[in-house]
C-alpha cells in the first residue's frame, strides 16, 4: 500500500499539470457516488425488516415514521431512483475519467521516447531493442491501466466500506463492530495467503512474457539461418519453455484474482449467522431477522468492495514494477533532455571549411582497451577521406565520433574553430549516414527516402534528386507507382543493392554537408558499386564523403587513406602513400590486385 502510494506521487511528478487535481476530484466524486449507493442500500436494509414484519418504522435522522404499505412503497421508489441516478453519474463520470486517463497515458510514452531517443549513444548500445519496444509500449499501458487507474478507483471502495460500516454502525454497533472484527480477519488472511502470491505471479507473467518476446523477436530476426541449419524444433522448444512460465504464472495469477470474491462471499454466510446470534441475543427473534436483513443487504454491498479492494491491490501490486522501470527511464532521460535544452544549439560557423580530430580518445564503457587512441586528422569540406584497416580496428567507432553519436574521452573534434559539442544539433542535421545495411520501413519509397511519416513533410523533387544520384530512380520508376509505391516490410520488396542505394539516397535528401557511408557498398555488386561510387565521387567538391570500406577499390580515388590499426591512426596520405608507408596495407592492396 506504501510502495503504491510513493509509486503514484511520483508518478504525478512526471503527468501534466492538474493531474493530483483531476485525481483527487475523481477521488471525491466516486465518494460521493458511495454515498448515493450506501443511501439506497442503507434505506432498504433499514426499511427491509418492517416492511416484511408489517411493523412501523420511524427513519433515523430524517424521522419520518412509515406504516402503511405506500409508504414503503415510496421507499423503494426511492431506492430505486438513487440506484438509476448513482449509475447514470457513474457512467459520465466513466467517460470522463477514460479520456483523461488515454491522456496521460500519451504523455507518459511521449516522456519515455523522449527520455530514450535523448540518451546518450553508450547507453542505448547496452539497451535490448525489444525491451524498449515493450517498455514504450506495454510498460506505459500497464503503468495507466494497472496502476493508476485501480489507484484511483481505490477511494471509492474504501469509501463505500466505510460508509456501509457507518450505516452499520447508526443502526446496530455490536453488529457493526463485530462485521469489522469478522471481515478484518478475513481480509487479512486473504492478504497472507492469496494476495501475495497473486502479487509474485503476476510479477512473474511480465518478467516471462518480456522474456519470450525478446526470444520471438531475435529470431524472426535470424529465420534464414534458423530455417536453414533446421533449428526450427530447438527455437519452438526454447519459446515454449519460456512460454510456459508466462503462462503458469498467467493462470495462478488469474486462479488467484477469483479466489477473494468467492472466498468472501463464502465468508457472508458466517458473518450471517454471527449477525443473527447477535441480534438473538439483543432482541430475541426480531433481533435476529432484523440483524440478518440488515447484515445481508449491507454485506451484499461490503462483499464486492472487498473483493475489488483485493483485486486492485493485486494489480498495482503485479503491474507496479512496469511503473517503476517507466518512472525510472523517464527519470533518468530528464537531465539528457535537460542538457539537449541547454547544449548544443549554436548555428554552424559560417564557411566552415574543415573538420579537424585533435588527439581524440574514447573508450567502450566497461572496456579495457579505448577503441579509439588519440587521433588527429583535418577533414577538408568537399573532400572524400577512406578509413581502413582490419576489423575491429576503430573505424566505425570512430565514425560514431564524427557522427556525434559518441563523445571522445579525451581529445575534441572542431568544425572549424567550434567544439563539435556546442553546434550539434546543426552538425547532425548536416550529415549523411549510409549504414552497412539501411533499416526501410514498410512505406513508400518517396517517406523512406525522406525519412517521413508524413507525405505533407516530403519534397517531391528532392526525393526524385536523391534517387537519381543514387543511381536508383530508374529502378523506382519503372515499378508501380513511381517514388509512390510500398517498398514492403524491411524493404523486402528490393535488392538488398537496391535498398542499400535507397539508403543512400535517404543520406543524400538533406543536402548533407558530410556523407558517411560505412561498409555501405559492400553488398552492392561490383558494377552498381562502381556507378555508385562514381556518383558520389561526383559530389566530391560540393559534399564531404567519409568512406568505411574493405573492399580497397571502392576507396582507392580517395583524396586522403586513413589506416587504422587498434585504434590508432598509423598512417594516412594518398592511398599510394600509404601502401607505401604501411607493408600490411600494401599487402592488402597487392591483394585486390591494386598495386
Ligand atoms: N558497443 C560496444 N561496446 C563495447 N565495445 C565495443 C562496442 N562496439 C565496438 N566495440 C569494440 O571496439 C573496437 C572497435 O570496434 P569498431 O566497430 O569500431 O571496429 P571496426 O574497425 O569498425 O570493425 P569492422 O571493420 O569489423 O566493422 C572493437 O574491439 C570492438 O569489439
């Protein structure tokens, strides 16, 4: 109960403003719905033994005295009325309050993303892409739906059971007194034995599901090799298992949900006969049927209170982890939003005309080794400079540096004369970053060039340009629909050449000041490579072109060779130049026929 209640004023921390208001009027008008049902409910338990027993009856507080059978009869149509009028409130009220909850939900998983696209480059590389799909997605649902909402219904059963009790109370308080003793106990025991454990599995149902999701999503990702190397049995064995502790634990925790309210309904019929001796022993017979009507239609409401009362206890308490991971992301994306806000704003200098590395430095968190050792180099704008060396030699990591992904330990990097850190934000809207293999999203082909998920955002001309420099816009032409037609789901619809010259083109719509291409061609065939060598080879002069290759042709015209060797620059020239200077490059060149 504790643990909720921090949970849900942190949680108010992060909502919109007006949210402890909103929660708190919702708080009270379920109240006062209780009070329209405990009145209807109080009234007929109070009216319930005299109408049966044909005796007259003065009504406490109001002090009207009923005796004839309209009287009653205007009684019930009362009852009636609060009962209809207490479900249309409840209903407006409803309707209200889902609006507002779908609300805060958007909220919530607009901080998250924010919180995750603005976390630094490290710390997403250590995150399991599927975890965060799952954290934006269900994370964010289960923390409204499981948490704040049953929260939020929480006042107004325990309102209805305190007002039941203080109608008990008014009318018998031995009876009262002895229902709180009977219903305590059992509370308190379901809480021992069931809740607990409802608790556990429903933790244990999201820890599993999470689990299996992952599994799933990992090996859609490896179908081919899985059906290939007739994996398949193995890959259905291991979800399964995994599948299965989910699901156990979805069973317990639904077989635990239904216990209380049969339990407690069970329960009724001894707090009936404990009611009944008691009004025995007050008052004989009369006592009894009277201590009985009242006991039944005020345990009748005090049963279902108590049920859901458990029942909300056992969903925050299974759904308060996803809430507290939410808040803990979002919390933690604060200060990257922060520093967003308050770093790296500044325009680019005016004619800049280089890019220079000075003795940068970054090491892996958790590594031993830096990946990147001191590097120095100028890049002049308009130029094209090769990085090469052997695998795992630094080059995409220092890719990532340039890109402003990752931020060097030690050592700064400078367009022109300003820290790479103070113009960022303008740096990465001038760069181009073609990857080893381009991510398409099942679109047009015109929205994944311009990396827009709306057409209103898209320059017609510009994408047809970008193709064309691709070498892909005959392609896209010739096929249904133009710059319009659906590339299917990953690009599967294309080559994997021709998704990787969309990529490409995609780095080439912004106009980009710095192209990166890493291992970008190396799946192209070697005619395609050469066209699309060529064409970017053109923009040289007008645009900056980074290349990470193996393959020593596609990099051979670069103005300047960069070779790499464990993270150090250790030569760089013109690539004769470094043949020249480095004998395992030369090796590698002589290889490819080169030299
Ligand atoms: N996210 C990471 N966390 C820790 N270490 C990493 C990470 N990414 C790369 N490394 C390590 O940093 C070093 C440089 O890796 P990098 O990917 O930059 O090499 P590379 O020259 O681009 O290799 P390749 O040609 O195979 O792509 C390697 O030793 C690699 O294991």
């Amino acid at each position: 109960m504790l643990a909720l209640w921090r949970t849900v004023r942190q949680l108010m921390t992060v909502l919109p403003a007006g949210t402890r208001r909103f929660i708190a009027t919702f708080a009270v008008l379920q109240s006062l719905l209780a009070v329209l049902d405990v009145a209807a409910i109080g009234l007929l338990a109070i009216v319930l033994a005299p109408m049966l027993t044909g005796q007259e009856l003065t009504l406490p507080v109001v002090g009207i005295t009923l005796g004839e059978p309209q009287d009653f009869g205007v009684v019930l149509l009362i009852v009636g009325s609060l009962i209809v009028l207490k479900s249309v409130l409840a209903i407006s009220l409803q309707w209200w309050a889902t609006r507002r909850f779908a609300r805060f939900e958007q909220v919530l998983g607009a901080r998250l993303l924010a919180a995750t696209f603005k976390a630094p480059w490290t710390e997403r590389l250590s995150r399991n892409s599927t975890d965060i799909i799952r954290s934006t997605d269900v994370g964010v649902g289960s923390t409204v739906a499981g948490v704040l909402i049953p929260f939020c219904q929480l006042s107004g059963e325990v309102f209805t059971f305190v007002a039941v009790l203080a109608v008990l109370l008014v009318a018998q308080p031995a009876l009262a007194t002895a229902t709180i003793i009977y219903f305590g106990i059992v509370a308190f025991l379901l809480y021992r034995v069931v809740l607990r454990r409802a608790v556990r599995a429903g933790q244990d149902n999201r820890k599993f599901s999470a689990r299996a999701m992952r599994l799933v999503s990992e090996m859609v990702h490896s179908l081919k090799e899985v059906t290939l190397r007739d994996k398949s049995q193995e890959v259905a064995d291991t979800v399964l298992k995994v599948r299965r502790r989910a699901s156990l634990a979805r069973a317990n925790q639904n077989f635990l949900g239904v216990i209380p309210r049969y339990v407690l309904e069970a329960a009724l019929v001894g707090g009936l006969i404990i009611g009944g001796l008691i009004g025995y022993l007050q008052d004989g017979v009369t006592g009894a049927v009277t201590a009985i009507a009242l006991f039944g239609v005020a345990g009748f409401r005090l049963v279902p209170s108590l049920t859901r009362f458990q029942t909300i206890m056992g969903q925050t308490g299974a759904n308060m982890p996803f809430a507290e991971q939410v808040l803990e992301e979002i919390e933690r994306g604060k200060e990257y939003v922060d520093a967003e806000l308050t770093g790296g704003n500044e325009p680019l200098p005016g004619g800049a005309r280089t890019l220079r590395l000075d003795r940068v430095t970054f090491t892996y968190p958790g590594a031993s080794t830096p990946a990147v050792k001191d590097v120095s180099l100028t890049l002049p704008f308009g130029h094209t400079l090769a990085l090469v060396g052997a695998s795992g030699s630094g080059k995409s990591t220092l890719v990532d540096l340039i890109l402003g992904l990752l931020h060097p330990d030690s050592g700064q990097i400078y367009v022109e004369d300003r820290p790479l850190p103070d113009v960022l934000k303008a740096w990465r809207s001038r760069v181009g970053y073609v990857p080893q293999e381009v991510t398409l999203f099942d679109a047009t082909v015109a929205r994944n060039v311009a990396l827009a998920w709306d057409d209103a955002n898209i320059d017609e001309d510009q994408v047809r340009r970008a193709l064309d420099r691709a070498q892909l816009l005959d392609v896209v032409e010739s096929r249904p629909d133009g710059i319009h037609g659906k590339v299917g789901e990953r690009g599967l619809q294309l080559s994997g050449g021709q998704r990787q010259r969309l990529g490409v083109a995609r780095a080439l719509y912004t106009d980009p000041l710095v192209l990166v291409m890493d291992e970008a061609t190396s799946a192209l065939d070697t005619s395609t490579e050469a066209a699309v060598t060529s064409a970017i080879r053109e923009l040289s002069g007008e645009v900056s072109v980074i290349v990470v290759a193996h393959r020593l042709a596609t990099i051979r015209h670069s103005e300047q060779v960069c070779f790499m060797r464990e993270g150090e620059l250790v030569a760089s020239g013109t690539f004769a130049e470094v043949v020249a200077a480095q004998p395992d490059f030369a090796t590698q060149a002589a290889l490819a026929g080169l030299t």
